[in-house]
C-alpha cells in the first residue's frame, strides 16, 4: 500500500479484554514505532523496532503491553486485561532507516475505548 | 529527560493572517519534526529539520540550535489550514520522538 496501515480503526473493550492491535507499514521501512495518544495530548512514545528487533520499550505503561514484529514487517500491538486508562488513539509509524534523523510516516491510528 | 513544549495551546485567527507557532525542547536533539493533526486523528509529517530553514508552500519552518527554538509559521492562512500542529524532537542516540501536547488552530473565514 501507499502509506501506513492500522486496524481496527475503532475498537472498543470491557474492562478485563484482551485487545489486538496491527500495523501495516510502508513496504521497506526499517523502523516501527507506536504511540499512544491521549484525549487534547501529544503522542507518547511506547516502543520502537529496528526491523524485527524491539530496541526500546521504555515507553510501555505497563507488563500489560506487549507488542511484535516477528518478520520485521507487520507489527501488533497487544494489550492485556485492558483498563479504562488505556482508553486512547494508538499510532504506529513507520521511517526508512533510522527515525532519529529521518520522517516518519504515520497511520490513521487505532481509537480504544475501554469501557 | 528532553521536554517539548509548544505555544500557544489554542490560536484563533482570520483567514489570510500570518501565523507563527512555537515550540521550544531542553536537549540537544538529531532533528527537530512539525506535524500535522487533522479532525479524526490523521497525522502528516509537515517538515524534519536539524538547522535553519525549509519551506513548502504556504508553511515555513525555522530551527535555531543555539536557543533549542523551533517556529512553524503559515503565510496567507486558510481555513483548511484549521487543525492540531505538533512538534517533536529526536535526541541524538535515541530514535523515539518526544512530542509537545500541540497548537491547535482555527482559521475563521
């Protein structure tokens, strides 16, 4: 595809849910990265890959957070036991090589609600 | 720790004036990033700049290293140009991006 993926586009949980969020990015890119958004806010870092290797997960809140990018392409993001502070737009991003110097590609985001 | 911050938060203007938003950050960084929210959440990467100038069209970004100073500034607005604008640094040796909470603009016909 032309740009960066995601889905779902909205997903909304029970409390206690699982939840299971992808990432399409632009075909060749090197660098992956998610975001969490909340309400009137900046993105917030949560982690980074360089390919299939998770280089920094600082940013995840929680043990709660897992996420992956087995193949160095497809990434998820998987949430678990989710809370109503989870409830935010997930973005993930996607640059060439290495991000620090180089744009980065957003996608339209994932918006969870967790009820 | 790098922090951003962004001023104004909120900035109401006419169509046609020139509008300049700021950002300021607390580190050395790589590059400095603006990008562009739109209502429902679609983000565009607008300009990633480590020194001086770039322009595009109607926008122009400014980077001044020595006051770890960054300007956005819009020429002839319009209200398409309505949206949330964001900056963000990258620290040298570390690739994650650190955002500012964002300008939000209204341009009013």
């Amino acid at each position: 595809g032309a740009g960066v993926s995601q889905s779902p586009r909205y997903k909304v949980a029970k409390r206690g849910q699982d939840v299971a969020l992808r990432c399409d990015p632009i075909s060749g890119h090197v660098s992956l990265f998610w975001y969490q958004q909340a309400l009137g806010q900046g993105p917030e870092f949560l982690t980074y890959f360089q390919n299939e290797a998770q280089l920094d997960k600082s940013g995840l809140p929680s043990d709660r957070f897992f996420a992956e990018r087995p193949e160095g392409s497809v990434s998820t993001l998987k949430i678990q036991r989710t809370q109503q502070e989870d409830s935010a737009v997930y973005l993930c991003a996607s640059s060439l090589f290495v991000a620090g110097g180089d744009t980065q590609y957003f996608g339209p985001g994932t918006r969870l609600t967790v009820l | 720790k790098n922090e951003v911050e962004q001023s104004p938060q909120n900035l109401t203007a006419q169509e046609g004036e020139f509008i300049t938003i700021n950002c300021s950050y607390s580190v050395g960084i790589s590059a400095l990033h603006w990008l562009q929210q739109h209502p429902g959440g679609g983000i565009v990467s607008l300009f990633m700049l480590s020194s001086g100038k770039k322009k595009h069209g109607r926008l122009i970004a400014t980077i001044n290293i020595q006051e770890k100073h960054s300007s956005l500034h819009i020429t002839a607005s319009h209200p398409r140009d309505s949206a949330v604008y964001i900056c963000g640094s990258g620290s040298f040796g570390n690739e994650k991006l650190t955002f500012g909470t964002g300008t939000r603009l209204t341009i009013i016909p």
